[in-house]
C-alpha cells in the first residue's frame, strides 16, 4: 500500500529587491552634482581665497580657503558621499551622508563665487540668523498643513491665513498699542478662514482644492478692501504697529552661530521652536496623535472603534488655521511694520512645499523650511555683494529639490492615505 501523495505547500514568493532604491537613486544624483561642481566651480573660481568667519559681520576671525583648490576638493567629497550611498549598509546612514553631500556642493559653489568677489568672506552667523528669520513663516504654515493633512484635510488656504493673520496682526497691534493683542488676533484671523475651510470640505464635502483657492481669493479681497477703506486714509492710526521685541538670554546669546539664532531671539523664533517640539510629540506620542493619524490613513477603520472622525477633523483644521493665523502675524510684526495688500507673496503656497519636502513630520517641516530660508538668505547676500549669478536662480534651487522629493529621487514621498478624501458617514 502506498502512502498518499501528499501535496507540497506553496512557498511564498518574496518581492524581488528594487535595483533603484532611495539610496542608489540619491547616491548616484549626488555623485553627478558633485563631479560637475568639481569641473565647472573648479574651472570658473580663482586662486584667490575664499573667506569663511563664524561671526555676524566680516570682522570676525576667519578661515581662509583656496578658491579653485576649495571648490575642487568640496566638489569632489560630494562625489565621494554619493559614492558611499551605493555601499550596503547605506540606509542607516542615509541621512548623514546626503547631508554632508549636500553641503560639500554648496561650500563648492561659495569657494567658486567668494573668491571671484571683491568682498570675499562670508559672515555665516548673519546668514545663518537669516535663514530662520526666513524660514519661520514657512514653520508656522508647514505645520498647520502637516496638521490638516495628517487629518485627511488638505489645506491649500494657508496663504489665506496667512494673509488675514497679517492684516488683524496689523489692525488690533496698532489699536491696542500691544503686539501680544495682534499675534492673538493674528490667530483669530487664520482661524477664520479655517472655519470656512472646515464648514465647505467637511460639512458640504466640497472639493478640498477648489475651497482653498476660492478662500485664497476671498481672503486676499477682503484685506484688500478693508486696507483701501480704513488703512490707507489713515494709516498711524490703523497701520502702524510695533515690532516684536527681541529677547536677549545674558552669556548665552554669545555662543557662536547658535547664540545669536536661538539665545537672542524674537517670539516667533521661540514659538516656531516650541510648536515643532508639541505637535512632533502630540502627533507620535500621544492619544490625540494616534487617533489624528487613523482618520488621516483609515477613516472608517477608526470610526468602528469609536473615533469621531469628523469632529476631529474640525478640531485640527482649526487648530491649523490659528498656527498659519500666527505666521501671518511674521509679516507685519517682524518682517515689516505695516500691512500691505498680496504682502505675503505666495509663501503660503511654498509652506506646502515644505510640508512636502518634510514628509509630514514637524521635524522635516522644520530642516525643509530652514533649507529654503537658507537659500534665500544666500541669495540675498550673494546680491549684495554682486554674484554674476541672477539670484532668481538662487531661488529657484529650494523649488527644484521639492519638484525631486516629489518624483521620487530621494524616496517615495507618499501623504497620509486618506489625504483629500470627504468622509461619508455610513
């Protein structure tokens, strides 16, 4: 008697390993840039020396860099770093090496422009201090559409908060004499508009993208209208706030490049800080996090386990708009003393950006608008002291990065699954 065939189980299959991982595509970008910075800032710097003080002015103690040697060399360690990203263990070092593959070219290309001008040093406490003055209303707008996205609620109307936070800041700071009064009518003024957002999108399930640009243009109309009608007849009495105070900690605030950034500093440097660290742990360590990130990725599952998907949803979005409210607050209470119609020029639409470049995480919302703040502080500077290079192009480098964030050059940059989507419940 013969014993029963007997029928092999089905292995499984595993997924065949991607050749084109985040690292080899990163690696092999990286090394390409920092081949071409080598040859071409190489060839186009002078042996003059490039200058490099840790002060805020060209007086300080310098370190001093020959221009051709410098931009070869630096352009040359970029190559090296993409090269390493090929290696097998690279994923755990991922972020490290892209780094300094990053800053080696940009050491690259300043050896190249600084030994061809005239004033050859580069103050990096200035331009550091800089980058986070520019950086902070991206802060404050990256993290309120973080907050809305992590929801399922996609916030295109950050640059109508940001707007109408600019336009109360002004008003109530100037009426009231106090710009405590302004940066929490600045709140009020972005909460506004997300009360709006939250009605149409969550209520009448309009279209998300379609309600922030009609909210957009309905923000930029009416600061528009109330700046023609009640600011410019008078503007000492309605447009004329003071600027924040800055706050100086003693001994602190003399701390090379961190000292002045973050020991001598304004309210909106402080509370762009503080916002980062409380929404970073409210997001991932805390019951309200968890149950933002369910409705976020799988609405209907968290409403089975007694999740109230849509007054959260509600919650946060207004929650967003008093934190993009705030940044609108930067414009006329820091950036400027007084209101001006279409002020914020885009920003708002560029804090989504680095919500984007960030991953939806306060932490890379953080780095990715501190990196676009430092592209225009270098733009500005180079300006000034006469870059042949446009600094329109200058700018465009941060948009440039987010464009291959986004197709995927450095890993797949995937919102939260449920990011847009109106949710019926059933």
């Amino acid at each position: 008697m013969t014993a029963p065939d007997t029928v092999p189980a089905t292995a499984a299959v595993a997924e065949p390993a991607r050749f084109w991982t985040r690292e080899r595509k990163a690696g092999t970008g990286l090394g390409v840039t920092g081949l071409v910075a080598a040859a071409l800032f190489g060839a186009l710097a002078s042996d003059r020396p490039a200058a490099f003080t840790l002060a805020e002015t060209t007086a300080g103690d310098t370190v001093e860099i020959n221009g051709t040697l410098g931009a070869v060399v630096f352009g040359l360690l970029a190559a090296v770093a993409g090269a390493a990203l090929w290696a097998p263990r690279a994923r755990r070092w991922f972020v490290l090496l892209l780094a300094a593959g990053i800053v080696a070219v940009v050491v690259s290309f300043l050896c190249w422009q600084l030994s061809r001008s005239p004033q050859n040093v580069l103050p990096l406490g200035n331009v550091i201090r800089s980058s986070v003055i520019f950086a902070l209303p991206l802060i404050f707008g990256g993290l309120a559409g973080t907050i809305g996205e992590r929801s399922g609620v996609i916030n295109i109307a950050i640059e109508g908060q940001f707007i109408m936070g600019a336009f109360f800041a002004a008003l109530v700071a100037t009426v009231a004499a106090s710009v405590w009064f302004g940066i929490v009518a600045a709140a009020i003024g972005g909460l506004l508009i997300a009360a709006l957002l939250a009605m149409l999108a969550i209520r009448f399930v309009v279209d998300q993208i379609v309600v922030g640009v009609v909210l957009i243009v309905f923000a930029l109309g009416v600061t528009g209208f109330l700046f023609e009608q009640l600011m410019a007849p008078a503007p000492t009495r309605y447009n004329a706030p003071s600027r924040v105070p800055t706050w100086e900690v003693p001994a602190l605030s003399d701390i090379p490049l961190v000292g002045p950034v973050l020991f001598r500093a304004n309210i909106f440097v402080y509370l762009a800080l503080a916002l980062v660290v409380l929404v970073y742990v409210g997001l991932f360590h805390t019951r309200w996090g968890l149950r933002t990130r369910a409705v976020g990725e799988h609405p209907a599952a968290a409403d089975t386990v007694g999740v109230k998907v849509l007054g959260l949803r509600y919650l946060n979005v207004l929650l967003a708009g008093a934190i993009a409210g705030v940044g609108g607050a930067y414009f006329t209470l820091l950036a400027t003393t007084n209101f001006n119609k279409g002020m914020t020029a885009g920003l708002g639409f560029i804090a989504l950006a680095t919500m984007i470049f960030g991953r939806w995480n306060p932490v890379g919302v953080l780095l990715a608008a501190v990196f676009f703040g430092f592209s225009r502080a270098l733009a500005v500077y180079l300006g000034s002291i006469g870059s042949p290079i446009p600094s329109q192009f200058l700018n465009m480098l941060p948009y440039l990065a987010t464009i291959a964030v986004v197709a995927g050059l450095v890993g797949r940059a995937r919102p939260p699954a449920a990011d847009g989507k109106p949710y019926i419940k059933g």
